[in-house]
C-alpha cells in the first residue's frame, strides 16, 4: 500500500516518503513477481511437472549482469539467447566490430524487455537504463584488478561484497523508477518535485507510513 500510495500520486508527498517508496518499489515489484513464480512451482510440482526457477535471490547480486542473470531468468534467458547471442556473432571479424556488436546488442536486448511488459516511453527508459548498467558492470569488472590496487577497503573482501551489493541494488532500484512512471501512470517530471521537495521535514515521514498501515512508535 505504501508504494503504491505514494507512487501513484508522488506530487502530493514530500522527499523522503518518495525516496523510501521508490527504493521499495524494487524489492517489492521482485517480491511479488518471485512469489508468483513461486506459486506456480509449487502448483505444477503437485501435477507431476518440473519447471526451473525464475528468482534466484537476485538482490544477493554483486554486478550488475549477475543481477539479470539471476532476475525473470526466464525472460532474460530469452532475450539473451535469441537477440544479444546473433548480434553478438555479427562482430566476429574485429575486436572494435566485436565490442560495438555487444554493446548494441545488450542495449537493444534490454530495450526490447522493456517493450515486453508494454510500449510505453517508461518501460522503453527502463529497459534502456538497465542495458547501461549492465555494460557499466561489465566495465567495472574488466577494471576490477585496478579498483582493488588503488582503494585500500576495497581489497577487504567482506566490505568489497558489502558495497557491491548495495550499488548494484541502489542502481537497479533508481531504474525501477522508470519501471513505475509507466507502472502507475505518473510524469516523471513530478516525481522529481516531489523528491526535490520537504527534506527538511523528515518528522513527517512516520506519520506517512502510519498513513498507510506501517504502525509503530516511530518519533524523530
């Protein structure tokens, strides 16, 4: 309800209950789809039939190829092997023709997840938005030897996987945003008022998610 509420209408909310709700957006949109898949599974298992799993806890994710790799893997898998594996082929004559092949190819495979779910300028952003983090993550990867050599707390393999993991989750929650102005119908010029907007006010946000049934004795 809390998404939801404040996704559907975010003119009418200050920063920090936008901020909250477009961060939870993203777990809350994987939460309900797993949980559907999960459903499935369970109802096919009893007539007998096996089908693979489609989450697999992608939020655990330290890049951001990983992420898709383990996200609507059904979906992905598809788009992987029937749009980005032949572009990819097509630049087999060079390294430049190769890296631009992939390139495009990742691009235009995550663009057209996007016009899956519908034809909609935000679904389109989406897509496109996650084909540029996903060819950041592969950057940052070929870099990682650098990254390790040149930040001293980045060699601590705990704290490593910690930062990881809170990038890549912060990164794939911002593009759910365009995911959601498609999703609830909002102008994206709206919701970034709204975030722009009361963040010197943060005593309000406890009475904002008690508006919407998050109880507690929340007082800051």
């Amino acid at each position: 309800p809390f998404t939801v509420g404040v996704l559907s209408s975010p003119a009418n909310f200050s920063g920090p209950a936008i901020a909250l709700a477009s961060l939870a957006f993203a777990f809350q949109l994987t939460i309900d789809f797993s949980a559907l898949f999960d459903i499935l599974l369970g109802a096919a298992s009893v007539l007998g039939i096996d089908l693979p799993e489609n989450f697999q806890s992608p939020f655990v994710a330290k890049t951001f190829p990983d992420l898709f790799r383990r996200w609507h893997i059904s979906l992905t898998s598809f788009f992987s092997d029937y749009v980005l594996a032949p572009v990819t082929k097509l630049g087999r004559d060079s390294k430049p023709a190769a890296t631009a092949a992939k390139i495009i190819g990742i691009l235009l495979s995550f663009m057209l997840l996007g016009a899956w779910h519908g034809l909609n300028s935000g679904y389109l952003l989406w897509g496109f938005a996650c084909g540029i983090l996903v060819l950041l993550g592969t950057l940052v990867c070929a870099k990682k030897d650098k990254l390790v050599s040149r930040i001293p707390l980045y060699r601590a393999k705990p704290v490593r996987g910690v930062v990881q993991c809170a990038i890549v989750n912060l990164g794939f929650s911002i593009s759910c945003v365009l995911f959601a102005s498609a999703w609830f119908s909002f102008p994206l010029s709206s919701w970034m008022r709204g975030l722009s907007y009361g963040w010197g006010r943060f005593s309000e946000l406890p009475a904002v998610l008690r508006q919407f049934g998050i109880t507690g004795n929340l007082q800051w």
